[in-house]
C-alpha cells in the first residue's frame, strides 16, 4: 500500500524554540493535511493544502505543499506547552475522480518543556 | 454543530462477545470513515461510505468487523466475536465533497476506547 514516511518521530524541544517536521512519499499526493492529536482525543485539522507550492500559515504554524508532490512539511514557531501532541500528516491520491481516503503519516511526537 | 459524536467513549469487554460501536456524522456531509489507532499499526482505514453505501472496506480487518450506514445521521461498527487483539481506539470521522472540487477535509470524533480482556 502507499506509504508516508514522517519525521522525525519525536521532539523535546524548550518553549520559545520552532519545530519543523515533514513527510514524504515516493507516490503523487493530490491533498495534503495536517492535524494534530491530543491524548485522549481525535486528531484535529491544522491545515489543508490543496496546491503544488502551495504555502499556508495558521498562526504561528506554516505547512506547505511539495512542488513534486510527494512532500509536505509543517513548521510551528515560538512553540508552547500547548503545542504537545502528536502531530499527523496525511494526505489523498486522485484517482482521476474526486476521492476522501486519507493515508496517514506515523505521527511526530512533540514534547515541549516549560 | 456539535461535531461527530461517537458512543461509547470506552467499552471494555471480555473475548468473545459482540461489540457495537456507534457514530454520528456531522449535518450535511456525504462521507463517512471508520478508522482503528493502535500503537504498532498507527491509524488504519477500516472502511468508509458515500451517501450511506460502503465504498471501500479494504481495510476490515476480518469477517468479524462489519459496518453499517442505515441513513445519513448514523453509523455502526460491529465486531463479533471480539478478540483480545482488536483492543484499540476507534475513530468516526465524516467529510463533505463539493462536485467539482477535491475538500479532502476529514473531522474526527473523539474516538472509543476498545479493551477486550
């Protein structure tokens, strides 16, 4: 099956430091997605890119689009506690039709230290 | 709106026994997917559906897991008979697809905590 490789796998990092984490594929992703999982809960949506190039920001996250497709990265700056969570990429491969399935990255682990 | 709601938050449950799980999509959206979080395997699609029929349940692990969508307000995952090894989270999550246009955008539910003993 298609596969998103996702690094790093975690991160302890001290408040106020930035963070950047990526994925990649060796297949062309149509969509890519951001989301982040706190303990307990569902994963929730940071950001969606729809475009090759295409650079969006949240506040103080940033996440773009691979020009080849087959990447993405997510930067989060000024990091605070609140930022702890496991962060997941994920994205969709277009089948010549519009298509929902989701294939998820291995998630990034975020610690952040007060 | 509220979000996907899903019941139970936690279920523990001995082997062999049936497990129904439940969720509600949010209003209006087309799409609906059942996923399982497990430390070892990640997130893994199990099955999803549109406008209430199943599209691909590639990912049902064994005749044991099955899914219904009886309408467009609720769905239900079942195990029968439940193993020790099916223990995991369990997530709803639902999407809207614009004709013309790819939204990609999934919301999850909080998820149920599966323990099979």
């Amino acid at each position: 099956g298609q596969q998103l490789n996702q690094s790093p796998q975690s991160m302890f990092i001290q408040e106020g430091e930035d963070v950047s984490m990526n994925c990649t594929s060796s297949s062309i992703f149509n969509t890519w997605l951001w989301y982040k999982q706190d303990p307990g809960e569902g994963p929730v949506l940071l950001i969606a890119l729809y475009k090759a190039g295409e650079l969006t920001s949240n506040g103080r996250l940033t996440a773009q689009f691979g020009i080849t497709r087959k990447d993405s990265f997510l930067n989060i700056s000024a990091s605070i506690p609140s930022d702890v969570g496991i962060y997941f990429c994920a994205g969709t491969l277009y089948y010549g039709g519009a298509t929902n399935k989701l294939i998820f990255g291995t998630g990034t682990l975020l610690a952040v230290q007060p | 709106d509220a979000g996907v709601i899903q019941s139970p938050r936690h279920e523990v449950t001995e082997m062999g026994q049936e497990v129904t799980l439940r969720c509600k999509p949010i209003s209006g959206h087309d799409y609906l997917f059942w996923y399982r979080q497990t430390m070892m395997r990640g997130l893994e699609l199990l099955i999803y559906f549109n406008n209430n029929v199943p599209i691909d349940d590639s990912g049902m692990p064994e005749d044991r897991f099955s899914a219904k969508m009886p309408n467009a307000s609720f769905s239900t995952l079942k195990i029968q008979p439940s193993e020790p090894r099916d223990s995991a989270v369990y997530f709803c999550a639902s999407s809207l697809v614009y004709w013309g246009s790819s939204t990609d955008t999934q919301y999850f539910g909080p998820g149920t905590r599966l323990t099979v003993l």
